[in-house]
C-alpha cells in the first residue's frame, strides 16, 4: 500500500452517487408501497451498503484499513430513475471517496438484485464521486501577493564545510511544492549575533516568512530558539504544539526539540530541527496549513 505515515488526520468527506433506473412505474410503485417480495428495498439496500463500507479494504489490495465514523444514505426517486447519495465521513489520514463509491454501488447493485423478479429492464446507469473533502489540498489557499520567504541552516559543521546541509534543502522543496518563493538561503553558524542579524534583514526588506533550521536541540551551541525569541513580538504556540505532537507520534526523542514559531510584524519566524528527518517532518505537520496565518494578516492590514 502507497505510504501515509507522513500524513496527518483530518476530518475527511467524500459524498458519492449511483443511478438505477426501472422499466415501469409498477416497479416505484411497489417500492413505494413495500410490496417488493424479497422485502424493503431501501432498508435492505441500505444495510448492504453499510457493510460494503467496512469491506472496501478487504476487496481492493491497496485500500487503507480505516475507521469509518460516520455513513450516511440517501434515496430520491425522480420518474423512473432512483438517486442514491452515499456519504462518508472519517478522522484520519487519507481520503474515503473509494469507500463511498463502493458503498453506493453495492446499494444499487442490491437493488437490481431485489427488483429483477418484477422488473427485467433494471439498469444500474452511473457511479460518480461528487464531492471529497479533506487532507492538505483543502488547506492550500491562493495567496495574493506571493507568499516569499528565506531559509537559513544554522550549523557550524555545515557552515564551515564539513557536511553537506540536507535540511534547508528539503525545506525548500516542501516550500516550493505549496507555491512559496523562495528569495534567499544561507549557511551561517550557531552564531546569536549572526541569527538575529539575518532575522532583522529579512524582516525589514519585507519578506513574509523566515524559517531557520538547526540549533534547536539542548546541546551547548544550540542558541536559535534564544536568539529569535526576543525579536519575536507574538508567539504562535500552536505551531511549535503542531510541530512535537506530529514528531512525537514518530519518535520519542521529538520532546526534546524547542522549535519555536512567531510574529514580527507580519512576517512568520520559525525555527525547526536541523536533521533532515526532524526538519521534513516539522514541514509536513504545518504546512500548507500555516500559511492561513498570511490570510489572516493580509485581511487585518486591509480592514
């Protein structure tokens, strides 16, 4: 199965539709008036799907296993044609659009099934995904101006070149990938001056977000999270909570990291783990989310 560890659990939707359609209006009308001899259609409809749903991972080899926490089916008959809506709803890491298509095609194949003794002219005429909700894509917003932002690896090993920096590397490419700009990249030590330095630059030329990698952690040199939080003038704890609660799922030691995140001004500031693997999972846990916050102060400075 394709790899969603990375992932995060949002709230996920996905609404799906089938289409049967009678011969005869006999036929609506002894769904109508329960006169069908296999029994109820829609109720016994209904309870196939329900159970459709939960065996969707069991028929499809790469369907993830998932908690289904909410099915929900509606029928509308309009002349000949029966509507089925099929709804699915979930907390988890990747979408149920599947387990609603599946779901509204076995409510409409069981229909055939108890129609076909009065009705040989059944036909089960389109299944169609109308709506899927949920997971990064809903939470990637167009941002007018271009969000452009600089990243900065702080590191004396890397700076004085006695490794390769991965980090700020893959922050870029996680950055680029949700349509931010990246203006600058620097390499410089685990310098307070130097950090503070560059944070000033960047924020007086008027760049949206800086994110600084590297000397996070609890040794000697590790002095970013000291060195931003005097400039910062409001912090945004919920970032930095995003950030341990996502490491922390994938690896004990994410409690001991001290990224911190912050405003100065209208530009974001963050300070992130400087191992490749820290640093890549601290952008999967906040982004494309975080840069809501630009929509929040793109509308303040225009009210």
């Amino acid at each position: 199965m394709v790899d969603i560890t990375h992932k995060s659990s949002t709230l996920r939707i996905a609404m799906a539709q089938a289409t049967v359609k009678v011969s005869k209006q006999e036929t609506i009308n002894a769904i109508n008036d329960d006169l069908v001899p296999k029994g109820n259609v829609f109720a016994m409809s209904k309870a196939a799907g329900l159970l459709a749903v939960k065996k969707t991972p069991e028929l499809l080899p790469d369907c993830h296993p998932m908690p289904i926490e909410f099915t929900g089916i509606e029928y509308a008959i309009n002349g000949l044609e029966i509507t089925i809506v099929f709804t699915v709803k979930t907390i988890y890491k990747t979408g149920v659009e599947v387990e609603a298509m599946h779901g509204a095609s076995i409510v409409a194949l069981n229909m055939y099934d108890m129609l076909k003794p009065i009705d040989k002219g059944i036909e089960i005429q389109q299944i169609k995904l109308l709506e899927k909700r949920g997971g990064k894509t809903d939470f990637k917003k167009d941002l007018e101006p271009a969000i452009k932002a600089a990243v900065v690896v702080c590191s004396d090993t890397i700076a004085a070149g006695k490794k390769e920096d991965k980090a700020g590397k893959a922050i870029i490419a996680k950055l680029e990938a949700v349509g931010v700009t990246i203006t600058d990249y620097q390499v410089i030590p685990d310098e307070k001056d130097l950090i503070q330095e560059k944070t000033n630059t960047y924020q007086s030329s008027g760049l949206d977000l800086i994110i600084f990698t590297g000397g996070t952690g609890l040794s000697p040199r590790d002095v970013t999270p000291e060195s931003l939080q005097p400039l910062l003038q409001r912090s945004v704890p919920g970032i930095e909570e995003a950030i341990r609660s996502y490491g922390q799922s994938r690896t004990p030691y994410a409690m001991l990291s001290r990224s911190t995140a912050g405003m100065i001004g209208n530009t974001l500031v963050l300070a992130l783990p400087g191992s490749t693997k820290g640093a890549t999972e601290s952008m999967d846990a906040i982004f494309p989310a975080a840069l809501h916050i630009f929509k929040v102060a793109q509308g303040a400075r225009h009210d």
